[in-house]
C-alpha cells in the first residue's frame, strides 16, 4: 500500500472511531493555562475548525527542541507545517534542563512561558510537572491524529505518572545486534541462557555497554532484571512512589542476586565497553559479532555508512525495555491554538512515519502499518515489527536502575 493511501485509510479510521469526548483537565477541576479559546468546548471532532483559524489569528509559535541532533529533522517537519497551516514556527535547540529551570523561573515570577511547545527530556517531566510548569492537558486522548497510543508511553516519563500531559512523541528501543556476516539469520542467540551459551562459545565476541556510560548498557540490565530476579521481587519495579533508599535496599539483597550471578558467569567471556558508540565501533570492525545496543542508533550508523548493512537487531524473548521523550506545552504558553494545531501534528500519521524513516525512532502509536508504509530498505534496519509488539516492555523505575548500576559496577566491573 502506498504511503498516501495508508494515510486517507487511516484517516477514515480515526474519523470512524474517535471519541469527541470535551477535553477535560489532568488531575484537576480547571486549566491551568490561559487560552483565547474554550478548551472544554474543544473535541476531537471540532478540533481543527476551532484551533485552525486561531492558530492562523495567533501566527506564530516558539517550539524548543532539547536533541543534539534533531535540527535537520526538524527543519523538515516544521517546513511541512507552515505549507499546510500558514503558522509560522519559531524554532530554537535548547539544554533540556536550563529549559525546564528558565521555565520554573518566569512562573515564579508571573511572567509568560518564553516557549509555547516543548520537546523535552523524560528525566525532567517529574520536577517540571510538580513546579506547574506543563499544562493539564490531556494529550493522550484530545489529539484527532493519534487515537492509537499506547497507555504507558502515554501516560508515564521514565517512571512517573504524569498522566497525559506529555505527548509521547519519541521512542527508542534497547535490542541485541548481530552481524549476519558470522552469525546465520535464525541462529542468532534469543534468550539469556542463549547469550551465555554463544559468549562461553565465541570468547570477546559479545559486546555489553557499560549500564554507568550507556543508556543500552543500562537498558539491557533493566532487562536482565526483569528476565532474571524472582517473581515476587518485581512488584517493585514499577512501583514509582520507590524512594532512592528503598531502591538501594532492594538492589542490595537477594532480588538482585541471580542478575549479579548471570554477569559474574559470562564476564570472562565478554567485553564490557565504555560507551554506545564504543559498542557499536566494536561490531564495525568485527570484533564484536554481537552486543547490546539502542536500536535507533543501529539504524542511523547503517545508514551514514558507519556499520555494514549486514547488521541486524531484535529483542531478546524475555523482552527488552525501550523509553522515550516527549512534547508538551508549558502552562504559560501564549499561543496554545497554535501549539495544539503543532503537536497534533507531531503525533500524525505522516510524521510519525517520516522520523521513523529518518532515525529509526519508533512511535508510541500502535496502529501503524510500517510494513506498508516505509520501503524496505528503511524497515530491514529496523527491529521486526513483531518482536517490537510482542517483546517491547517499559524501562524501569529510574531508582532501582541506578542502585542496580553501582552494585553492578562494584561486583561485575570491579570484580569486588
């Protein structure tokens, strides 16, 4: 099916089946953000009759952008926008946290939020949401383009429930890789005993990124938690009223113990890298036939050349955590008709598609055909779709991660 006719079906879709439910506040009887529009008038139905031509009235909007390396993507994304709405995007790369502490600051001193969307870090949601600075809103269900999202990226950054009010417009997912050029396709190792197995088998060939100087070094101990520690120590592993000293006490005892007895038998056999990059470098020369690695940053190097195309990735069957950042609109925007019109946008069919075609980051909607609607060449760099949707799992509470991480350092690393 060609792209444009997938996005007409799914258009048709979200008109057949959306609720036009009035949009009600998060976690409180009224807005916390002042609008020239009636948001609780507003539904999916009215949307853009409503915020169209008062998005065109307000015309413009300031969108941060707190990535490294997102200025091409956006450029294109926001270049789209204005052709379709005739709304001028006023676009800026900002540090995630002075963004989040610049916006804290004029609240505090009752002046206008000097951003009117932002894409932010996960990290930062907790102590941005708690200072007032995000607007109730609630994303996850108001937005016509996006019926399809899945709850807890919908609903939960890193661990805390915001409950809607960030839009889940990111998502990257840890995965194994493997080069195809030592390892037979079907072969490749799927499970923790089978990654014991290959590594006792292939000595140095299986590269594990540090969990303290890698997000898919930690990701993969998040995931060996998960696999590994007793069914009723894992309550806790998503309970996100955990406190440092909890996780710490937790990380401590026996939960952890068959994860740290797991490392301690396949540390002879493996690398242990300083880094994502490190990792990757070490499958680019062959060294490493196999490692731990975020599946996006797979994708980017095969396409700039970087690794061979022969590398390939998947989830392991116990299942891999994945993450994310999302958008949302600070509660002193100025020009909300606007912003919801942009990040409605964002979380569309067409643009969706289109970063995930760009960087390989996955989308926390769930009624995408990808199969269909990217080339074939973009979606082998990819997970396969079914192992995403049958192997996806959400990252940990941050807490036990870090506690976890330093015994992890202590017992496996150090060697204590």
């Amino acid at each position: 099916m060609h792209l444009k006719t997938l996005l007409l079906a799914n258009a048709f879709a979200v008109a057949s089946f959306v609720s036009a439910g009035a949009v009600e506040p998060v976690g409180a009887p009224d807005f916390n953000i002042a609008s020239s529009i009636d948001l609780k008038a507003l539904d999916t139905a009215n949307f853009y009759d409503v915020l169209v031509p008062a998005a065109k009235a307000e015309g413009e909007i300031v969108f941060y952008d707190f990535g490294e390396s997102e200025k091409d993507l956006f450029a294109e994304i926001i270049h789209r926008f204005e052709d379709k709405y005739g709304v001028k995007v006023d676009y800026h790369q900002v540090d995630g946290e002075q963004a989040v502490q610049q916006l804290i600051a004029a609240k505090q001193a009752s002046q206008p939020a000097p951003v009117d969307i932002f894409w932010m870090p996960n990290g930062q949601v907790r102590v941005a949401n708690e200072s007032g600075v995000i607007a109730n809103l609630p994303l996850n269900t108001m937005l016509p383009s996006a019926p399809d999202l899945a709850e807890n990226p919908a609903t939960v950054s890193r661990g805390y429930v915001h409950g809607g009010i960030v839009a889940p417009f990111h998502r990257n997912q840890t995965a194994i890789a493997y080069d195809t050029r030592a390892i037979e396709p079907g072969s490749e190792p799927k499970t923790f005993p089978e990654l014991l197995a290959f590594a006792k088998a292939n000595p140095t060939k299986f590269a594990i990124t540090n969990p303290t100087r890698g997000g898919s070094g930690s990701g993969f101990l998040e995931t060996a938690i998960l696999a590994l520690s007793p069914a009723d120590c894992q309550t806790r592993l998503y309970d996100y009223t955990l406190t440092p000293e909890e996780a710490e006490a937790w990380a401590a005892g026996p939960c952890l113990d068959p994860v740290m007895a797991y490392f301690k038998e396949i540390r002879p056999y493996v690398e242990f890298t300083n880094g994502n990059s490190d990792t990757l470098n070490l499958m680019a020369n062959g060294q490493a036939t196999v490692a731990t690695v975020w599946e996006d940053m797979v994708f980017d190097f095969i396409g700039r050349g970087l690794l061979p195309p022969q590398i390939k990735s998947r989830l392991l069957a116990e299942g891999e955590v994945g993450d994310g950042d999302g958008a949302m609109i600070p509660s002193g925007a100025q020009h909300v008709a606007g912003a919801l019109l942009f990040m409605d946008y964002l979380m569309s069919d067409e643009i969706q598609l289109y970063k995930l075609s760009v960087n390989g980051s996955r989308s926390a909607r769930t009624g995408l055909d990808i199969a269909a609607a990217l080339s074939p060449e973009v979606v082998e760099r990819l997970v396969p779709q079914d192992q995403y949707d049958d192997y996806a799992r959400p990252r940990i509470v941050g807490t036990v991660t870090d506690a976890a991480s330093a015994r992890f350092v202590t017992e496996i690393l150090q060697g204590t």
